[in-house]
C-alpha cells in the first residue's frame, strides 16, 4: 500500500509540473492528459484498496 501512494505522489508531481506548460493542441498536450488518466486509476487503486482493509 505504500508503494502506491509513493507512486501516486511522484504522478501527480509529474502531472503538476506538465500543467504549468502551454499545451494547447500539441503532442505534449496528449501526454498530459495521459497522465492524469493514470493518476486517476492509481486514485481508484488506492481508494479500493483503502476500503478493502477496512471491510476485514
């Protein structure tokens, strides 16, 4: 679990540092928006994992 936050924080450090470019409509543009894709799924990731814990 904590490997997954370590990973969540670094994307979104990533992703914070992507938003502070001018991308309109360029290649880097994409990338950004796949990152906050994925910084996404590692939100959903870590909320599963987060209430499967505390199910048991």
């Amino acid at each position: 679990f904590k490997e997954a936050l370590k990973i969540k924080a670094f994307v979104d450090e990533i992703y914070g540092e992507f938003l502070k470019f001018d991308l309109r409509n360029s290649e880097l543009r994409r990338k950004s928006d796949s990152i906050k894709w994925n910084l996404k799924k590692l939100e959903d990731v870590i909320f599963d994992i987060t209430l499967k814990g505390k199910l048991r």
